[in-house]
C-alpha cells in the first residue's frame, strides 16, 4: 500500500483526483512510488485526511486491479491496442475504471472529471476520445 505524505497547501478533491491521475501514469511507465513520485504529484500540496484516503484508494485499487482494468478498457478500443494509445489518455482512463470500481463517486463526475483532465494534459481530441470510451465503460 502506498501513502501520502503531508506538504504545503491543501488540496480540493478536483486536484487530489490530478495527483492520482499522475501517480497512475508513473506506475504506468514502471515509475516506483516512492517519496520523490509523491512529492512531484503533491506538487508543493498537501492532502488533508479524506483526500489523502481518496487518493490512496484510487491508486491502491489501480494497482491491484491493473489486469482486470486495462482488459476493460480493451474492450471498447475498436481496432486500438493499449499500447497504441497516448500515455495520458491511458493514465486518465485507468483513473476512472478504479474511480468507478470504487463505487464512491457518481460516474457523471467521474466522467466529466476525467474529460476536463485529459483537456488539460492530452491532445485536441483527448477529451472526446476519453468520453465516448468512458461512456461506453458506464453502460
């Protein structure tokens, strides 16, 4: 299990749900979840007890539940692998899956929290790309 450490300013579920979205791309990418990964998710932050519970939930979950997430969202690629998506567009819909594992957020915040990350960080395209996948996974 991973923790949060505390830091400066505190952080709105909006960006506890960033630095989950950042941790999950760096297991993505083979990142260990040391100290050094959490200080560049926090970003100078601190995460008060729900969210540090929030995030440690929603990495936890991506982490046990990888295979089964990532067979998920394979599902509903159309002709796409996995490895063919973008990095970020990944990460943002692993996020998601185990947000919606989770059972804790209604799936309509989790999706347009989702489309409002992959605006900030993935290409013109991110957002509707990772709504209709999204959309698809909630039915």
């Amino acid at each position: 299990m991973y923790g949060v450490p505390s830091m400066g300013q505190a952080l709105s579920r909006s960006e506890s749900r960033e630095v989950a979205f950042r941790l999950i791309f760096a297991v993505g990418k083979a990142t260990a979840l040391d100290d050094d990964a959490w200080a560049l998710a926090l970003d100078g932050k601190t995460a008060p007890e729900p969210e540090r519970q929030y995030i440690n939930q929603v990495v936890n979950t991506f982490c046990d539940l990888q295979a089964k997430i990532d067979q998920r969202i394979s599902e509903h690629l159309q002709k796409w692998t996995l490895d063919r998506l973008r990095q970020t567009d990944l990460a943002i819909l692993r996020l998601a899956m185990a947000e919606m594992m989770l059972g804790s957020v209604p799936t309509a915040v989790i999706i347009n929290e989702a489309v409002n990350l992959a605006k900030k960080y993935g290409e013109p395209q991110s957002g509707s790309f990772v709504n209709g996948i999204l959309a698809k996974l909630a039915e």
